[in-house]
C-alpha cells in the first residue's frame, strides 16, 4: 500500500509539491507564535486562591471533641491526638518529664511489647508516633483508608493503654544521655541552649532544652511517667484531628467505639511565668578550642503568635533574614563571602517566643560579620523599597499552598488553628492578609520588635582567634563561659 501511495505522488506533480509544502511548515517552529522576551523574568501572577474543604466539629458521648476535614482524592487517613501539656508543664528538677514520658507511650500499649507493637505497625504499612513541643504533646497516625479499622485499634492502645516498662525507660534513659554527651560537640546546639538562657533564664520554661538536663534525665521514675500519663491524658484536656477520605458519619461510630469510654478529670492549667525583655547589650562567647567556624546568634524576647502585628512581622522577616534573597543572606553570603547562609526567624509561640538572627562564619572573620549583622538590624528599622515589599509578599504567598500538600501537612495546620484558637477562615484569608501589609507596617513593627541596643550576642568559637577583635567593637560587656557551663559536665555512661 505504501509503495502503491509513493508512485502515484510521483505521477501527480502538484500533488508532490503541496505534500511538500505541509511537510516543511510542519517541521518549522510556529512562525506565527509571539517570541518570548528572555531578556527579563516571566511576569509573576497572582497568588493562588486557598480553596479547603470545610471543618467539621463535633463531641463524643465523653466530650473528647473531633475536629474533621474530608480529603478524598487519596484513600489515606491521618489522625493526631493533642493533649494540651507541653514541656512548659515540667516542674523544676524534672526538666525532661513531658518528653520522656509521651516518647514512652510508643514503647509498648496494650497486650504488646515495644518490638510487637512496632512490628505489628510496619504490617499495616502504618505510621505511629508521639511528640512533645511548648504546650503540647500527641500521638499521631497515618494509615492507608484500607487499614483504618486495624491501625484505628493500635492507636488506642497507644493512647488509652501504655505500658510504660521499666526497662525501655533505661533504654530511652541512656538514648537522652548519648545525645547530651553529643551536644559537648556540636556548636549549633551549644550556640541555641546558650542563647534560649540569655533570653529566658534558665529557670524559665522557654530558656532550657525540651529533653532536660543529666540530673533531671538520671532522676527520673517511671512512677513519673506514669504520673504524667495520669494527670493530662484525659478527654477534657484533649482533642482528635482527622483528615484524610473519611466522613464524619464513619469517624464518629468508630471513635465512639475506641474512645467514648476514655475517663478522665478536667486539668488546670499552671500560669505561665513572666517573661522579662532584652533591657541591654551582652555578648556571650563560649569558647570551643580550634573551631574552623564560629556559630553567631543574635536576638530578644519577640513576639506571641496571637498578634495583630503578626502579618506585618512576616513580612518584615522575609525582607531581613527569611529567604535565599533576603538582606542578611545577600550581604553575608553574596556580597561578602562570610558564610553559606545566613538567616532571621520569629518563633511565634502561645506566648512571646524568639527573635533570632543567626549563621555559621568562618573564624577569621567573625567580628566582621558581626558588624554586617548589627548594620541588617538596624537598617530593617528604616523604610524599605516597592520592590522587596512586592518580592517578600510574592514569597510568603506563592509558597503558602505547598503547606497542604499532603493529609499530614493539613493535619499539622488544624493543630495551629485549634492551639492558638485562630478563627476557621484563617487558612483562606492568609494571603489577603500578607497583601494587605504596607511599607509603613514593616517599618513599625521593624522598630517595635527588633531593638540592637537591647540585644543578646551568642558567639561559639575559637576564644584565642576572636575574643581581642569581638571586644574592640565595643558592642557590650563579653562575658566568656565554657561549654560545661552552657550544657554542663559531660555526661558518662555506665
């Protein structure tokens, strides 16, 4: 047939020639399409519309409340029980308790040890795990739809049956040890214990590590755990999200059979202490002999989550030190070669968290840096341009919906909304909110949060190569301490 089709083009020349004639439009690039200018970036459009389905709140008979948002493009389901106690709740010499003890409750539940209960999670191709911050803790689970009811069964028991051996206690004992023993040598660590201390206190529940110190990890009892488990898992002092291809119908009969007869007190909550701001400039070098680099943080008391100025101070950051093209990061790792990457972040907490800025330097030039460092915080308090408004907003709200990609990820935004009780159109008025920031709001929040006169300097580092040049800046008095100081003596294992 085709050598028939060939012949008979050669017979009809006219046909030949507009065979011809498609043929060679065909494989030309689209003349009558308009070039691209390459000479400039694409134009960026608008930010994407925040489109979720609705929350659905209800109770149990217990009044356990459940908070639900139906996703159905993906048969998987994630739950999270929030119980509010968090590592502020430590009593004092028993820093570590809330830690230790929820990271427990996944070492065995029910009728199985803590090898069973893990194996019999791998079988389901399930994840189970607890976790602990500031003023909360939980148990988590993600399960394929198809698993739900089996999972659904070990996550109770995990949550309403831990076992609390004796013996996975001494194991997590020495884990927390060995990683104290670890932190002697990692800056990064020495440079954030010691500047959550000059911030806070040490005796403040925001100025000491989450884990605790030797003594408090080496005094504690499982009677403590078991103490702990007592006091705040209750109904009354928790709650469930769910996200994933659910109903509330089918969530409600089935958290009714596993948690409806869950008892519990309600639980007070302690006041929380006083948090004192930054009322002066201080340096604090600790010296680690032979560092190649010197680990900088820089900070004060910032601000709570629940803020009007919340927004503003977004934004403000962005333009500092919260991006790859923010100022700190050009001018120390761009324009002057000093670091990889430097950095700012408000750590917005229930209650007035962190403002920290921060990087890795090399050592020879950490005063330098330093300088760069004191001129950013000073220059962000003045007007900044169109231009890096327009950018900064662009950032905060194009980046925005990766934060709900996945089931776990909305899961983890319900758990801010529910925690620091923000309305339900949050998520959906986010981007409004970010672009309705102006220049004159970043100026003021900029001068109302980020004061240099009054000011921590935390400095890890060769104190021989940097302590001369750090004092003849004459930023404040430098006060030097060693790392047993900041973390205390080495722990040893038995």
């Amino acid at each position: 047939m085709r050598v028939t089709m060939k012949k008979s083009c050669f017979k009809n020349p006219y046909l030949l020639i507009i065979v011809l004639i498609v043929s060679i439009i065909l494989s030309l690039p689209s003349a009558f399409a308009q070039v691209p200018d390459r000479s400039k970036p694409p134009e960026i459009g608008p930010p994407p519309s925040m489109k979720l389905p609705p929350i659905q709140r209800f109770k149990l008979s217990n009044g356990l409340r459940v908070v639900l948002m139906e996703k159905h493009e993906v048969p998987l389901v994630h739950v999270e029980l929030l119980v509010r106690a968090g590592t502020v709740m430590d009593p004092p010499g028993k820093e570590g308790w809330v830690s230790l003890s929820t990271s427990l409750m996944q070492d065995g539940a029910g009728t199985r040890n803590a090898l069973e209960l893990a194996d019999a999670i791998d079988f389901l191709g399930a994840n189970i795990y607890t976790s602990s911050g500031y003023h909360s803790c939980g148990v988590s689970l993600h399960t394929p739809l198809s698993k739900f009811d089996s999972a659904l069964a070990l996550f109770s028991d995990v949550v309403l049956r831990p076992l609390f051996p004796e013996e996975e206690l001494e194991r997590r004992r020495k884990e927390l040890l060995t990683e104290l023993m670890q932190w002697h040598d990692e800056p990064r660590v020495i440079a954030s214990v010691m500047f959550g201390d000059a911030v806070y206190g040490n005796d403040h529940p925001y100025g000491r590590p989450s884990i605790g110190n030797e003594k408090s990890i080496r005094g504690m009892k499982i009677e403590d755990v078991r103490a702990f488990y007592k006091k705040y898992f209750s109904p009354q002092n928790a709650l469930i999200i769910v996200v994933g291809d659910v109903t509330e119908k089918i969530i409600k009969n089935k958290f009714e059979k596993v948690f409806g007869k869950w008892k519990g007190d309600k639980v007070e909550t302690p006041p929380f202490p006083k948090i004192e701001q930054i009322k002066e400039r201080k340096i604090y070098l600790i010296d680690k002999p032979g560092a190649p680099q010197s680990e900088i943080r820089i900070g004060r008391v910032g601000s709570a989550r629940l803020n009007d100025d919340y927004y503003a101070l977004l934004v403000a950051n962005t333009i500092l030190g919260g991006s790859f093209s923010s100022r700190l990061n050009q001018n120390l790792r761009e324009q002057h070669g000093y670091t990889y990457g430097a950095s700012s972040r408000f750590d917005f907490r229930l209650y007035p968290g962190p403002f920290m800025a921060g990087s890795a330097v090399q050592t020879v030039i950490t005063d330098s840096a330093i300088v760069e460092f004191m001129k950013e915080l000073e220059r962000i308090r003045e007007p900044v341009s169109d231009e890096e408004l327009t950018r900064a907003k662009n950032y905060i709200t194009l980046r925005y919906p990766e934060s709900f990609q996945t089931i776990a990820q909305i899961a983890s935004k319900l758990i801010e909304l529910e925690l620091f009780n923000l309305p339900d159109d949050y998520f959906t008025k986010f981007v409004e909110k970010i672009l309705a920031v102006t220049k004159e709001d970043v100026q003021r929040v900029a001068k109302k949060y980020i004061d240099p006169e009054n000011i921590v300097i935390v400095i890890v580092g060769d104190k021989n190569q940097i302590e001369q040049k750090i004092q003849a800046l004459n930023l404040g008095p430098v006060i030097n301490k060693t790392i047993p100081d900041v973390l205390g003596p080495m722990p040893v294992l038995e």
